[in-house]
C-alpha cells in the first residue's frame, strides 16, 4: 500500500494523513471550492478539486472520488467519519475498481446501518437488548398499540437514522400520535426512509461505548470503553476514557458482548459498539458505528495504540499482533469536541472569521486540528473545529489538564464550545462521575454559564490591570 486517498476534510483527514505519513504511505486530498485553502489540502502529498461546497456535490460524490483515485494510482482510500465512511455501496465500488476501502466490507456496513437488521443480527447472541418492537412501524394505530404493551415512556426512533435525527420520547399516550408523526416525517427528511421503531425509554441512562478492532484472521480485541454521557440534542460533546463507573468484571462482560455483535456480521477493521447503562449497571445494546469513531483519541491514549495505523495494517490482510490479555488500561483520558457553537444560544452555530485562533500545548494535551488563524467557518459542514484531548496518570488530572487547556486555547471570531466544556469540567456531578445524558437538561443553563465567564472576564482584567502597575513601578525607578 503506497498511497491512500482521504475522503474527507478537517481535522480527521489530517489525523489519517498523520499515520499514513509516519507509515510511508504518500496521500491524496480532496477538496471542495471553499476548503482550497484549508490546512488537510496542504497537509497531503497531491490534492485534487472534486466539487463545490455543498457536500453533495463534492464530499459525497463517490464515484467522482474513485474516479480520482484510479486516475492517481491510489491503492486504498480511508473515509475517516460521517460522508461516505458508512456508505455501503461507496465500499462495494472501490472493492469492485481493486481499491482497498480501509474499513469493514460492505456486508457489515449493510447490516449495521439499518438499527433494525442490527439487532436482528444479534439477537442470535444472546445480547442483551431494551425491550421494544423489533420491526419497523409506520402504522400509527398498530404503534400505540405496541407503545401500550411497552409501557410509557418510550422512544420512538428512525430505523436508518443516528445523530439523533428521528427520535422523539413520549412521556404518555396523549402525546405519541403527534411525536410519532414528527418522528416519521423527520426521518424521510433526513434519510428517505420514514420507517421508525419503539423501545423503551431508559430513564437515567449512561452511554457507554466500547471500541472494537478485528483482522481477516479471526482475531478480534475490544479495546475498552468510552463514557459519551455529556451530550447536547442527542450528540456527544465530553468523551471519556476509561468510564468512571465501569468495575473490571462489568468492563469484560461488555468488551466481550462487543466482540459478539462484531462476530455476528464478520466484521473487519475498527468499529464502535453503543451500549445503554443503566442505574442499575445492567447493559443493552444500542448501535454499532462501522468506522473509526470522532473520540477514538481518548482509546489511544489509555492503550498506547494508534488506531489509524492499526486499521491500515489490517485493510493490508495482515493479522493483529497484540492479544486480548496484552491489552491493560493506563491512565487516564479526556476529549473536548470545539465546535463552533455557541452555547449561550441552544448550541446554534455560529459561522464567522476566526480572527484569533491559538492551540493550547503542554504536557499531556493533545489537539487534533482541522483550522487556522485567518479562515472563515463554512456553513455546509459539521461546524467542529477541533477535538482538544488530554492525558493524566488520574481522572482528576486529566481534567484538571483539559481545564488548563481550555484557558489557553484562544478563539476570537466566533463561538465555541471551550467554555462550556470548562463549565462541565468544574462541575460536581461530573468530577464525581455521577452523571448521565441528561447531564446537559440537569445542570445547564446559559445564564449561569454566561454568568460565570462575565466573573472571569473580571478576574482577567483586574489582573492585567495590577501587571501594568507594577510595569509602571519598574518603568520609573530611577536608574
């Protein structure tokens, strides 16, 4: 494998391109009309133009991208997350034009992707999963009928869906025709397909990930877990690893589910498994992400791996050369996704200049970065910016390193998420690991946040203003 095209932009196409370098693999970009200038474009060996800015006219034109990897003699393409990275079909093309897809094969992908034949799939397991309806409904009457034996409250969500688009929680009867209407028409506006199903609604649930690896041999590792607890509209914005609640024996019996529902569709290369805790420590299994995941920082961190290297090395046909005994979890890990969002304003994004953009560094911080001083934010895209990870021998230090971290990362220009990560840093329920996805409908609210970056401004000014004091006391001693 001599060269590989990243069919993606930001900072995860520079992350991808980081390993493929270190490995001796050469890199080719792609880019839309307003990312001509961004720094992944600059990173790669060659970059080709493939579109303008909306992403379906240049991002997720597959056959477009193939063309151009055949046209350059690419020997694998990596779709790193979102766009094409879940797309079976753009799998099975590179497969067919003998280009390596660094990622499961499209069987998996197929599977997976529908959270329907997922569960179908590991229902032969013995998985544990939230009691609902496996099948998918449009029938409304046939649905309240099936919500009613569930018992309320419950969730309905879109079969083809994720990122929370086309999930509704109905608290009683009197509301679910109208949820269910929504919930239908939200998922054929964001996947064409309105197909939806119903489970029960985990009340104090915790979202618990556990990161898988498998070769062609028929090895496969689960390298631990990930808490995504802290989440705003059903996405995640705090990632952990390990998880604060997790005991050793309760990490195995999950990390070992996981392997099951990878078994269950012959998975291949790094996948994610999604699990539901609740507070009651029992588990069920949710979805699983067929690529590599936004948060995946955190797993090399607390292992030592790079799974970027790990899932070229297996797309090569070669076989893991690590145990599942070898593995050990060393310290501790944080990630921050920087949006640019703001949060004193529901989270809305927040497009602009960045007039003012500098990454923190020390000991212990990592920034995988996909922007730099002097760009704009383009609206088509996914408004985050950057993942900022840090790393301590404890919990209490990685945080106290993230918090750290988020005072020296400098935006001007636009909103982001940085001081709402601080906010979740400082607070109790989180230091204390006593927390939930409800973390954010719990304990935040934008005044508070809003107040408490007014009395930094303070401090910061008053500080500034005793250094030109005692500046000025230095400036008229007499010599």
């Amino acid at each position: 494998m001599k060269k590989i095209l990243v069919a993606n932009r930001g900072e995860i196409a520079i992350r991808v391109m980081k390993t493929a370098q270190k490995m001796g693999i050469k890199t080719v970009a792609v880019y839309s009309t307003i990312d001509r200038n961004a720094p992944h474009v600059k990173f790669a060996d060659e970059a080709v133009w493939i579109g303008e800015a909306p992403s379906n006219q240049s991002y997720l034109l597959g056959d477009k991208i193939i063309e151009v990897a055949k046209k350059l003699g690419v020997d694998a393409i990596h779709p790193g997350y979102g766009f094409l990275s879940e797309n079976a079909d753009f799998a099975e093309k590179a497969e067919q034009n003998n280009i390596v897809f660094i990622g499961p094969k499209s069987k998996a992908i197929h599977i997976m992707g529908s959270k329907l034949a997922a569960k179908e799939a590991v229902k032969q397991y013995d998985i544990p999963m939230v009691p609902g309806l496996d099948e998918a409904i449009t029938d409304i009457a046939e649905a309240k009928k099936v919500a009613a034996q569930i018992g309320f409250p419950i969730l309905i969500k879109a079969s083809a869906g994720g990122g929370g688009k086309g999930m509704r929680v109905v608290e009683n009867e009197a509301e679910f025709e109208s949820q269910m209407n929504r919930a239908i028409s939200e998922a054929l506006n964001a996947f064409g397909d309105g197909s939806v199903f119903i489970e029960k609604y985990v009340a104090s649930p915790r979202h618990i990930e556990i990161q898988i690896m498998a070769d062609s041999h028929g090895t496969i590792l689960y390298l631990f877990e990930r808490e995504c607890s802290i989440q705003r509209r059903h996405q995640k914005v705090v990632e952990e690893a390990p998880s604060s609640v997790l005991t050793p024996e309760l990490r195995k019996q999950m990390g070992e589910a996981a392997v099951l529902v990878a078994k269950s569709c012959d998975y291949l290369g790094a996948g994610t498994v999604e699990f539901l805790l609740d507070e009651n420590n029992n588990f069920y299994f949710l979805e699983m992400n067929t690529r590599l995941q936004v948060e995946h920082p955190v797993t090399e961190l607390i292992t030592g791996l790079d799974l970027v290297e790990m899932q070229i090395k297996v797309a090569r046909g070669e076989a893991l050369t690590i145990k599942q005994e070898d593995l050990k979890i060393k310290g501790h890990a944080m990630e921050l996704r920087v949006y640019a969002e703001d949060p004193l304003n529901d989270f809305l994004p927040s497009v602009g200049h960045l007039d003012v953009y500098q990454l923190p560094e020390g000991i212990g911080i990592r920034v995988d970065n996909g922007f730099e001083q002097g760009m704009d934010i383009p609206i088509y895209y996914d408004p985050m910016l950057a993942k900022l990870i840090t790393y301590g021998g404890t919990r209490e230090e990685a945080i106290e390193i993230m918090i750290n971290a988020i005072d020296n990362y400098l935006v001007e220009g636009v909103q982001t998420t940085l001081p709402f990560g601080k906010y979740v840093m400082e607070h109790d329920a989180f230091r204390s690991g006593n927390f939930d996805t409800h973390f954010v409908k719990k304990y935040y609210n934008a005044a508070s946040l809003q107040k408490e970056m007014e009395q930094e401004a303070e401090i910061a000014a008053l500080i500034a203003l005793q250094r030109y004091f005692e500046d000025q006391k230095i400036v008229r001693l007499p010599k």
